[in-house]
C-alpha cells in the first residue's frame, strides 16, 4: 500500500522516482533538503556526475577531493490537499503579489505547476514549484551583524563594480545596506497595498548573498494580513503576520540602524506595546504545542 506522498514526515529520492508524473529513468538525483517546510516537502535537485564526484571524490593535481554536490534547482512538493484548481491558482496567485512587489533580485525564482497525482488507484492534483537553489548566509532579523562581519560573508567580482571593476568590501557592504532599504520599503508597500505579507520571521527564511544582497528563500508562506487589532494566526498556529512585521522592523533597527518610526501605520498596529506582549505569550504557546509534538510522536 503506498502512502500518500502528502502525509509522509519526510520523503527520499526513491519515493520522488515512485510518483507518477516523474519521468523514467530519472535524469537527476533528489536529495533532502536540510530544512524542511511544513507546508511542503523540499528537495534538492542534484546532476547524477556531481553527486558521484562527492561520493567518490576524484582526483586534482594528484589529490583526491570530494567536492559538495551543488543543486541544480530546488524542488517543493507542497503537502496541502486542495479542494478544487481555484484553489491552487489562489495560492499561486501570493507569489505572484511577492514578484508583483519585491525587487527582482530580492526572491528565489520559482516555477509553479498542476499535476494529476496517482497513487493506489486514487487520483488528485499535486502543487508543486520547481526553484532557483540560493547560496548565502543566515540573515536573522533579530541579531546584529556588524560591517566586519559583513565583509567576510561577501565574495568580491569582477565586473560588479564601476566600469567592470571588481568592488571593494566597502562597496559591497553599502550596495547590501542599500539593498535592504528597498526590500523593506517594498515590503511595507505590499503590506498596504496588497494585504499580504511572506514569512520573514521563519528560521533561514532570509539570506545574504555573496555578491551582497538580501533574499527571501521561502515564498511559500505568504499571509492574509489584517490592519486591525485582532492578531491572526496562521493553518498551525503561529502569529505569522505580526512576527513577519516585527522582523522588518528589527532589519530597519539591528541591520540598517534606524530608529523605529513608530507613527507609521503598520508599526503603530503591530509594534503597540500590548499587542506584542500578546503576541509574545501566543508564540510560546505555539512552541510548546510543537513540542510536545514531537515528544509524544
């Protein structure tokens, strides 16, 4: 009896083979990502020559080396049963606010496609999005970083500067900074504009990358917000809008070193020292709840 591929915790390289609309022989190699979502499964997209290299290592200048196999794309399998095709072009529809308002160079890529999904002789349509694999480092909106820090995370090239000239750390760091004051500004217009909002507060949700630029990695959790005093919680639980909003305003104050304007609209909600305060004792809630979980699974 095969188990739909929806309920299972985690899935491998031979349970993506087994789905039927994955074409045979398989031209690449599905590995684990080594975060997993909870609203879908993620696996990296591998070249079967790289991932013999890093098995078996070969040999440069009389050394054996095993280098990491880098993925080609990533590959999301979203867990969520829809209803009808309404709602999946719904939930495609959010990311098509996020590229609508983000800066272009501020987001993974990603591909969205419907297909029929057999198994056990039963048939349904299965979401899935095809992405663009980023490198980069950690942003956590939360933690501090500082400009010497900044620099070793940021990989000068040439033709990245004025005139084709490779830039300096310097550069780098103050093209990031600058970066991150358009993202910001640009999530806070879609906030108001368009009522929704990503994940920014999940862990590894945003990235710095080497040629210095911020970028959300996760646009698969994107909120419904409501600019009001009820606080919403997301399908598990979490006080995701208001987190994501915090977590702005902590790039604005930790990264970029501005005083928050508390006055603005979406702060004067989100940011109301009361609300937090709620919203502080709804999160723990909701740890402990995953907790407890995972203890008695």
């Amino acid at each position: 009896m095969i188990k739909d591929i929806r309920d299972k915790s985690h899935i491998t390289h031979e349970d993506v083979l087994a789905l039927n609309f994955i074409r045979k022989p398989g031209a690449y190699v599905f590995r684990k990502y080594h975060k997993q979502g909870l609203r879908s499964h993620i696996m990296e997209v591998l070249n079967p020559g790289d991932v013999s290299k890093q098995n078996k290592g070969e040999i440069i200048d009389g050394i054996r080396i095993f280098p990491w196999a880098k993925p080609l794309k990533i590959l999301r399998i979203f867990r969520t049963k829809f209803i009808s095709t309404k709602e999946v072009f719904e939930e495609i529809k959010k990311l098509k606010i996020v590229e609508k308002y983000l800066p272009d160079d501020s987001y993974a890529k990603s591909d969205e496609f419907i297909v029929d999904y057999i198994w056990n002789k039963n048939r349904d349509f299965i979401l899935c999005g095809l992405q663009e694999y980023v490198e980069g480092e950690v942003l956590n909106p939360w933690d501090p970083i500082s400009e010497h820090q900044l620099a070793g995370l940021f990989t000068p090239k040439k033709g990245h500067g004025y005139n084709g000239f490779q830039m300096t750390s310097e550069q780098l760091i103050h093209k990031f900074y600058k970066k991150v004051e358009h993202f910001t500004a640009c999530v806070k217009k879609m906030i108001l504009e368009a009522n929704y909002v990503p994940d920014f507060a999940g862990v590894e949700n945003l990235l710095i990358t080497p040629t210095g630029n911020i970028k959300l990695v996760d646009i698969n959790n994107i909120s419904k917000v409501f600019l009001g005093s009820k606080i919403s919680l997301d399908d598990k639980g979490y006080p995701v809008c208001d987190k994501s909003i915090e977590a702005i305003s902590m790039l604005e104050k930790k990264l970029l070193g501005k005083p928050i304007d508390k006055t603005e609209r979406l702060y004067k909600i989100f940011l109301d020292p009361q609300r937090m305060k709620d919203v502080g004792a709804l999160e723990e809630k909701f740890h402990l709840s995953a907790m407890s979980k995972l203890v008695y699974r």
